[in-house]
C-alpha cells in the first residue's frame, strides 16, 4: 500500500490479485478497512474513502463499493468491511457478460480464460462481478465517466433495468484538447 498526501487529499494505492475478479474485490475491500484503521496515523478521514479507477479497475470500484453489506467478497485481511463515500467509475465493465450494449465487457476470449468458460458456461462467475447485480437503495454516489455520449446513453440503458430509485442522469461533454 502506498499512500501520498497533499494539502487537499491523499491518495492511497492497493496492489491486488488478478484472478477472478472476487480476490481483487477482496483485496481492495482489504484496502479500504486498513485505510479506515490507520486514518488517524494516515491524518485522513476514516469515512471519507472514494474508491476510483478505470476499465477493470472502475469495475473493481464498483464491486468494492456496492458489495457492502451483502456477504459478498468479505475483506482478504483481518479488518472490518467499510464503506466508500463514493465511487468514480470510468469506462467500467458494469454487466461483465452483456456484450450487446456496447458497454465494456469482458465476456470473450478473455473473459472465457478469466472465469473459466462463457457466460453461457458459467453464468454465476459472471453476475457476481457485474456490478449491476448488487445496485440496490442507499449505495454512494458514484460518476460513471463513458468516453462518448452514444456509449453513455448505451451504458446507461443497461442499468436502466435496474435503476428505479430516483436516480437522475445527465451527460456532459468534456472538451477535446
């Protein structure tokens, strides 16, 4: 774990496991709780975790995230499960199997390799590190950064199925250089 303060926040980052997606989970919920335990020895605060990353990375942000509370993918160490404050997902695999929407997924050849055959094959290994499975009232605020508005609309429709709880979207475009 490496951890690096500035005047306005520190950022901490965690090696994890690549395996199935659950060790990383795992280990980045690991990450999390050591933050929380050593916040005052680190001067950060302990509930103000934010978990950020981008591709796999925002899907492990994700999971770590919204898994809380579930039972599922506990902390790989000896702390307890904690809480994001929020979540900054960029260009995320959000269903891991769901190659239609033009979302990121992982379900091809790589994905075959990484959970050991097809979505068809292996569904379970699948649902559980598609962060659509666990949204549900009360998880954090969370941006989910698509690089074009045609894969943010398609993103978008992919959860829609799932959102019903107020959650309002809206596009904006960054400018090019």
């Amino acid at each position: 774990m490496r951890t690096r303060a500035t005047r306005c926040s520190t950022s901490s980052t965690a090696c994890t496991r690549s395996r199935s997606g659950r060790e990383e989970t795992r280990d980045a919920k690991c990450a999390v709780g050591w933050v929380a335990q050593n916040a005052t020895r680190l001067g950060v605060d302990a509930n103000g975790v934010t978990l950020a990353g981008n591709s796999a990375g925002g899907n492990l942000a994700l999971l770590a995230a919204y898994t809380v509370g579930t039972g599922q993918f506990p902390p790989s160490c000896g702390v307890p499960e904690r809480a994001a404050r929020a979540v900054i997902a960029s260009y995320a695999p959000t269903d891991t199997a769901d190659q239609s929407s033009g979302v990121p997924s992982i379900a091809d050849d790589t994905g075959a390799t990484y959970f050991g055959g097809t979505p068809q094959q292996v569904p379970e290994a699948y649902r559980a590190t598609s962060p659509i499975t666990y949204v549900r009232p009360g998880l954090p605020p969370t941006l989910l950064l698509p690089f074009t508005e045609h894969v943010f609309d398609r993103f978008w429709n992919s959860w829609g199925s799932q959102i019903s709880y107020g959650v309002t979207k809206q596009f904006l475009d960054a400018p090019s250089r």
